[in-house]
C-alpha cells in the first residue's frame, strides 16, 4: 500500500498556512489546536443530531481551552478517572455536566465521584454494580453492550469492554434489587468507524434488551450510541450529517415513539482534525545500498502516536516546503525513542521526497485526539509532547 506526501486535508489551505507560520519558531515536536476547528467540528455533529445530548469524551483530547469551549457550547463530558473530574472541576465545569464512563473504576474513585456531585455512571459487571450501590446510592446507571466484532473501524473497542445481552439483562435486575436506577444502555461500535450501518446492528440489538427490561418493569430511559465518529485520516468517511441521519433512522426504526434521552459520546470527531502536530526529521538512512529509505521524526509511538499501533490510525503527512516536488520513493517512519517498537509505518508505505533530509518539517495532519493525552512523561528522558493553542 502507498500513500503520497500529498494528502487529504482536513483544513483550508489558508488555515493550515496560518497554523505553519504559528509554529514556524516554534521547537518541535509540538501540536498546535486550532480552537475555532474544534467549535466548527462540535457545531457539526450538535446539528447532524439535534435531539441528543453531546458528552465529550475528555480523553481525547483534555486541554484546558477545548474543555472551556465545549462548555460554553453546551456541552457534557465523559470523564474516566477522578483526575479528569478533578480537571473539570478546576475549571469550574459542575459535576451535574459529567458522567463517569470507565467500566473499570475503584471503589475510592466511585466514592469520590459521587461526593463531589456525579450521579451518573457506566458498568458492564455484577461486581462494580455492587460497588456502586454500596458507594454511589441512587446513582443512575448505564449499561454497556457487548458488542460482536465487525464494521470498519480503525481502532476497536470490543472486547474489553461491555457484557452480553443476558449479562447485561442481569446487571439491570441486580441494580433495580440494589437500589440503583437504570438509566441507559450504552454501546460503542469502534473508534474511527466509517461504516454507519453498525449504529443501525447495535441499536437493533438495544432494542431486544430494552423489550426483554420492560417486561421485567425496568424501563430504560436513554440509549447511549457512544463515539466512533471519525476524524479525517486516509481512508474516505461519510460526512458527519450522513452519521446523524443513520443514527436517526435506527431510533426511529427501532424505537417508534419511546421518549428516551439520547447521548453522544464522541472525542475524536471534535478534537481531531483541528489539531497539527510538527515534527522534525532526525535522520534519513538506508539499511543496505538497495534498501528503501528509513525516515527517523522526532516524534513517535511513545510521543504521542501510539495509535500507529499495528498501523491502524494512518495520518495525513506533509512535507512543509516540499509539498509540489514530484519525486518521491517509498520509505519506513519510525520515532526517535531507543526502542525498537518505536516504528510507525513500515507495512504501509508512505511516499516522501527523494530529496528529504534531516532538519526538514513534517506536518502530521488531523493528530488533535488521542495523541498529547497518550503522550509519554518521560521516555528516554523526551518530555512529554508541547501543545498550543491558535486562537484566531
């Protein structure tokens, strides 16, 4: 597979010319947020939905100045750890605007989420039920759904997180005995997913467990459809009202007039393409006289592009200053880190200029999610990645 150093653009042209000359003295690497992309990209998904409630998915992308913004916007938030909440709660974001998403959660860090004010929470196991009745009383529950693998997603989340449907039916039960309310069912079809159908098999599969509920009494008073939508990479994706409608159209279908809450979970979608990450080439070298070129960045796996893992999160690139030569050979991306898993790409090839040479400025497109929040501490003593914010 190959990919030319020309590439989708999720950016005008003017804008991304305004952002390389932001970061021209700046030292890399670094990421530059551009805010009025992240406000355009939430206005886009509110209005493709205007029915649901958007929960921004902190994770992401959890600047101080994205959260502020989403906020005045109106948005909700999806926090995983008490110290995303107490990120929040500095920043004068009231703990009725989060919910605690994170299945995975100790016993202190329910107690401390519900002391300062939450009172919604995700679980996918009888035992973290327990541990929310005893520590969380009353609070309103969401139920995350297993779901089968499929779709194309980028980055899965199966697996690891949810229950099955008979699991699921029981958790709902055992919460109603321990005082809890069922709130919702929850679900996500995978990070990066660019098939729209799989909203349509989740919420089928939501409404046999809602029906199976209601006849227990237990009537469920939101659906969760989760994140999953995308951000502007290398493979094409629907627009972002093609995601709205599909989502709606499921609703409908599988729920004709139930007046339920509907919740949006997404990260990547708001955060995503308004971000550009510069990074410096290190070094340029050949492993043998016929060998393709080795192309060593300043930035890697351990600096904020984890999600290179296995190659599935591909990255628009730009050669700044390169842009228009036409000769180009393919070449393996690799970090700067002593570790040998610090490599990018090697399987899909990316097309770079012949004439490439250390010092030059790649710019890594569409890397405001999941890169800065994902960022090593210390690694091979790199600090951790820089992150600015274009407020124009």
């Amino acid at each position: 597979m190959r990919d030319t150093h020309m590439t989708t653009m999720p950016l005008s042209e003017k804008r991304f010319a305004e952002l390389c000359a932001f970061a021209k003295n700046k030292e890399t690497p670094c990421l530059v947020i551009d805010l009025s992309k992240v406000g355009a990209l939430y206005d886009a998904l509110a209005h493709s939905l205007p029915e649901g409630s958007i929960y921004y998915a902190v994770k992401a992308n959890p600047e101080a100045d994205v959260i502020k913004l989403l906020h005045k916007k109106g948005a909700y938030f999806d926090v995983a750890s008490r110290y995303e909440i107490d990120e929040l709660l500095a920043l004068r974001i009231p703990a009725s605007r989060m919910s605690f998403g994170n299945t995975i959660k100790k016993a202190k860090d329910i107690a401390y989420a519900y002391q300062k004010g939450i009172r919604y929470f995700a679980t996918d196991a009888l035992e973290d039920v327990a541990t929310l009745a005893r520590y969380a009383p009353g609070a309103h529950v969401t139920f995350r759904l297993l779901l089968p693998e499929g779709g194309q997603a980028d980055w899965p989340l199966s697996r690891k997180f949810g229950a099955e449907s008979d699991m699921v039916y029981a958790l709902a039960r055992e919460a109603v005995r321990l005082g809890l309310s069922p709130y919702a069912l929850s679900f996500h079809v995978g990070s990066q997913q660019r098939d729209i159908g799989e909203w349509d098999k989740a919420l089928a599969l939501c409404k046999e467990l809602y029906e199976r509920l209601k006849a227990e009494g237990i009537t469920l008073r939101a659906l969760n459809v989760g994140g999953g939508f995308p951000a502007t990479y290398l493979q094409p994706v629907p627009e972002t009202k093609a995601y709205g409608r599909a989502i709606r159209i499921a609703i409908k279908k599988y729920f004709g007039k139930e007046k339920l809450d509907i919740i949006l979970e997404p990260g990547r979608s708001i955060a995503g393409d308004a971000g550009v990450l510069f990074s410096e080439v290190v070094l340029v070298s050949r492993k043998s006289d016929t060998s393709d070129r080795w192309v060593y960045l300043d930035v890697g796996k351990f600096g904020g592009l984890i999600e290179t893992l296995d190659e599935s999160i591909k990255y628009p690139l730009r050669v700044l200053g390169k842009e228009k030569e036409k000769k180009t050979a393919p070449v393996t991306l690799a970090g700067p880190t002593c570790d040998s898993a610090d490599i990018l790409y090697e399987t899909y090839r990316y097309h770079l200029p012949e004439s490439l040479a250390a010092g030059d400025r790649v710019a890594i497109l569409s890397a405001g999610a999941y890169t800065s929040s994902y960022s090593s501490v210390n690694f091979n003593g790199f600090p951790p990645l820089k992150v600015y914010m274009y407020k124009k």
